[in-house]
C-alpha cells in the first residue's frame, strides 16, 4: 500500500517524488537515495504528516479524504527509520512521496516544516483515519422506529461524492442501550452495514463501557426523582452517554450530542460546517457550541471527552446531564471552571434538530413544544448562560460575537428555512420578524 506524503512535510529536503518503504527504512527521490542516518532521523524528531492514505488500495488502514492525517507517535515506532517496530505502520507499507511547496514551520516541532492544511487529526490506533466528525446517537426501543427516520435523515446529507470536502469524514456512532429486544437497533444494523452505500458512515456498537451505579440503595427503590433531581432511570442515561463518549473518543475532532428521535434539519449538515468553522475564526479555541435544546446539539472537542465524561459520573446523582454539561462548559462551579480553562463556550443562533417525539427521555411529562427546524434558540428554551444573546449579537448567528472585525461577519438568516407555526412571526420573541438584524 502507498502512502502519499509531501517532501517537505518528512523534512528529507530536495524535491520530487520518491517513495519510503517503511519496513525496509529506505527514501529514494528522483534525485537519488536520501541518507536514512541523517535526513531521514528527522523522523525521529516529527509526526509524520500524511496527505492522503491512496483510496483505492484495500489494507487493513481506512481510506483517508482529508489531507490533515498524522500518523501519530511514528517516530517512537521506528528506531531507525526502518523495521516497523512493535505496533509500527510495518507490513511492506511504502509511502510514495510527491513535491511538496515551501510552507511555515510547525509551531510544536520548528524542525519539521509543514503545510498550512495540515491540522492535529490523527490516525487511530484501529487504522482508521480520524474524522472531523463524530455524531453520537444512544438508542433505545420505542414504539414507533424514530431511529431509522432519525438515521435516514442524515444520509440524505452525507456526502455521495469521494470530491465532497465532507466525504468519509464524519461518522455515526449509534449505540445500542438496551441490550436484546431492540428491534429497530438491529434493523438499522443490517440495513446499513456492509454493502449499503452510506456504510462507510455508520458505527453500530453494544453499550460496554458500564459504568457502576454510585447509588444502588437509591436504584433498588426506583426513586422517580424529579425535573432537577435525577431518578435512577436518568442517573442511567446519564451513564449510557458516558458510554457513549468513551467508546466515541478519538474517532473524530469534534464530537456531537444527539438522541435517536431527533432528526437533523434539512441543510443541518451545511450549517454545521458554517457554525464550526465560523466559531473556530470567533474563538479558535472555543470550548463547546450549542445549537439545539436538552442534550442535543452540543458540540464540544474530542480532547475534553474524558473530562466530561468523569465530571458527569461524579455529579450524576446530583443533576441531570443536561443540567451538568452546563454547568459544565459554563464554568459554574469551582471545578468546572478549572477545566474550562478560560475558553469561550458558544451559541448558534438556530435550531438545527427536530424532535420526533412528544415525551423527552429526560423529562416524564409531555412537552407543550418542542423548537422546530432553524427556530431561533434564546430563553426560556435554554438557560440564559449558554443562550444566544440577541441583545449584543442581533446581526450576527453565533455568540459570542465581540470579536476582532477583520473576523467578523453577519450572520446568515438560517430562520428563513424555519418551518412551522412558530416561524410565522419569529421563533424569539426579542425577534418578533425573525431575521437577522
């Protein structure tokens, strides 16, 4: 299999193309034979930046689309630029090596150049190549199959295309929470794996990352709880979503909250994109970003899934998770804002989820309603410290929004795709003519 790399990207100097067989430790380039002792050490010094994994070969590693891909930690793998070590690429891989443009140095490795679209993503330890992408969804048996719907509406957005900038770069983690018994669960798995176009896109998994019960002798009564003070049953999903999270981390570098009766908006997808890239120019180290309501549609990096994922099993019996991934994120108390380190948590102005249900498996009672498709979000939907402030953003979609003007944009009237009676005259009050300005 080739592995294609720029040049300059493993520092070997010169131009032209050449290939590096991993498992014999040689470099040739046009130019002749490149010294493994000298110039090839450097790969002892830096990641290794692939370009692009060739599509068409068939080995055991992914085909990759994004040009941003490490393999991570190689020069710890290979002890002298040969041999594949233990847990190395190894196996006869050969790395075809194409010309590469002079670009600026890499601040965490000065001596290694790289390329300015080159980015952290790395390759997993499975071989699969790290998406931007992932899309959490826990499921559990209803009576109606809210989970194919929900899972349809998505593969009427994911790229068909291999030149789709979003192709194979994103990933549906669907997990099963019930165990035996759920039939839509394993429909949609038959369904969708396999030969089914959209495959590449899809994980269907087992919960296996259990997680104990901090308060059994609460659970053996089935203590109801209420809105604020979680019963056993949400104490458990708030376990489920830890589930979730560990068997999500490291797929993808941004990881998002979704249920499996919560439908993405037509055009969702594109305004994930926008709302992503857009808060990475506002803050481009911003923490989470919330574009829906309850535990949907929040969006946080693949990094803090660990922290979250502990803060959550040692408040669970304290609040629902809805209730903590604010606190959380906003840094409400003392050791939240330690892990919030200082960074931005964001708001999207719009609604990009559509509920299928009447009931919230957080919440027994029925809902009143529910927001629908690119309804603005602001209070009493969200709380007023992860909502979209309109009075200080009222031209723009994300919040916060009192940023460097050379950055700065007006926002796009997603609103005008709301559909619904609560879009005839605006989805927040403060916008009674719901639109941007």
């Amino acid at each position: 299999m080739l592995l294609v790399i720029p040049l300059c990207l493993l520092h070997l100097g010169g131009e032209g193309v050449g290939v590096l067989d991993v498992n014999g430790g040689s470099v040739v380039s046009k130019n002749g034979p490149v010294d493994s002792g000298a110039d090839a050490a450097n790969l002892h010094d830096c990641q290794v930046h692939l370009q692009e994994v060739e599509r068409a070969a068939k080995s055991s590693l992914a085909s990759v689309k994004r040009s941003n891909v490490v393999v991570e930690e190689l020069s710890k793998k290979l002890s002298d630029c040969g041999g594949g070590g233990e847990g190395g690429v190894g196996g006869g891989v050969q790395i075809e090596v194409p010309p590469c443009p002079a670009c600026d140095a890499c601040p965490s490795c000065p001596t290694c150049p790289v390329c300015p679209s080159v980015a952290s993503s790395g390759l997993l330890a499975s071989g699969h190549a790290k998406k931007w992408l992932t899309v959490g969804i826990p499921t559990v048996p209803r009576e109606d199959n809210h989970l194919g719907t929900t899972l349809e509406s998505w593969i009427r957005q994911l790229p068909v295309h291999d030149k789709d900038p979003l192709y194979d770069d994103v990933i549906l983690v669907v997990m099963n929470m019930h165990g035996a018994g759920h039939d839509w669960f394993y429909k949609a798995k038959e369904k969708y794996s396999g030969s089914h176009p959209f495959s590449r896109y899809f994980r269907f998994t087992e919960e296996t990352h259990k997680s104990p019960d901090p308060v059994p002798h609460l659970t053996a009564t089935k203590d109801a709880g209420d809105a604020n003070h979680p019963g056993f049953r949400v104490r458990k999903q708030t376990r489920n979503i830890v589930s979730l999270m560990m068997e999500s981390e490291g797929l993808g570098d941004f990881f998002m909250f979704t249920e499996d009766d919560m439908q993405i908006c037509d055009h969702g997808l594109v305004a994930i994109q926008y709302m992503l890239n857009k808060a990475e120019l506002y803050a481009p180290d911003f923490m989470t970003i919330r574009a829906s309501y309850g535990m949907n549609g929040i969006f946080m990096r693949d990094e803090d899934i660990t922290d979250f994922s502990s803060y959550l099993l040692e408040h669970q019996a304290r609040r629902p998770p809805d209730h903590l991934v604010v606190e959380w994120f906003a840094g409400e108390k003392p050791q939240s804002a330690t892990l919030k380190r200082g960074r931005k948590h964001m708001a999207f102005r719009y609604n990009i989820l559509n509920h299928l249900g009447v009931v919230s498996t957080l919440r027994a009672e029925r809902s009143k309603t529910f927001p629908v498709c690119f309804e603005e979000l602001g209070e009493p939907t969200l709380f007023e410290v992860e909502a979209f402030n309109f009075k200080t953003c009222i031209e723009d979609d994300i919040w916060p929004c009192d940023v460097d003007p050379a950055v700065k944009t007006v926002g796009i009237p997603w609103g005008g795709m709301c559909k619904g009676p609560l879009c005839l005259n605006g989805g927040n009050p403060q916008n009674p003519k719901g639109r941007i300005g």
